[in-house]
C-alpha cells in the first residue's frame, strides 16, 4: 500500500506542476461555449469517424478540431474553434494519434495501444499495418 500511495502522490504533483505552468483550460479555448458544443456534437456524431473508416463502431470519447484554431502567435481563431463543421468525433486512441502527429512531432513515436475486433493495431505506425 505504501508503494501505491507514493506512486499516486508523485503523479499529483506532476500534475499541479504542469497546470501551474499553463493556462486555464477557458483560455486554452475549452470555456462554457465550447463544452456545450463538445457535448451536442457528440451526441449528434456518437462514434469515432476514423474507426468507422476501418468498418469498426467504437464509442467516441474526443472531439477534435479538424483545422487548428489555434494561431501562430498563440491567439485562438474563435470562428474556427466553434465552427460544427470543424469538428469530428474521435475515440481516445485516434483523437491521441492525430495530436502526436500534429502537434507534437516530439511525441509523434509514441505508440497508441490497443486493437480492432479482429486483432488488427490501431496505431497506424505498428509494424503489423504495413
Ligand atoms: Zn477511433
């Protein structure tokens, strides 16, 4: 037990390290317009639409934002951040895939677990994909 309390309490303060260092999630763009959009979105688009393009029906978790909406110079295009027709649903997996790759080539290595019904990865990148 000891050992477990350690592990989570090092993750908390990671945690609280990171948040200090950025901004609010409102002014990151995810404020009260937002959320209700997230939210009617989902519900009209309930599954991730890269998973249906491989003919597998997974639950969406994310909803992502097809063109950034955020700027060059760190301003967020407001009409691009709540235009519907900018939005998709993603699971976590792909939703987590698409970020790596777009915004963060650093990360861009990372593997995305998991796999379809017939055993086959998601992660586009896996050896077994190509
Ligand atoms: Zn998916």
């Amino acid at each position: 037990m000891p050992r477990e309390q350690s592990i989570h309490a090092a993750g908390r303060g990671e945690s609280r390290g990171q948040q200090c260092a950025r901004p609010s999630a409102a002014k990151r763009g995810y404020d009260k317009h937002w959320k209700r959009l997230r939210l009617a979105h989902l519900s009209a688009h309930p599954l991730c639409v890269d998973c249906l393009a491989q003919g597998i029906s997974t639950a969406a978790s994310d909803v992502d934002h097809i063109r950034k909406f955020k700027k060059n110079d760190g301003g967020i295009d407001d009409a691009l951040r709540l235009d519907p027709a900018n939005l998709q649903s993603l699971c976590h997996s792909h939703h987590s895939m698409k970020t790596n790759r777009n915004d963060r080539p650093d990360r861009a290595a990372s593997k995305v677990k998991g796999c379809t019904a017939d055993g086959t990865p998601i992660d586009e990148a896996h050896p077994w994909s190509t």
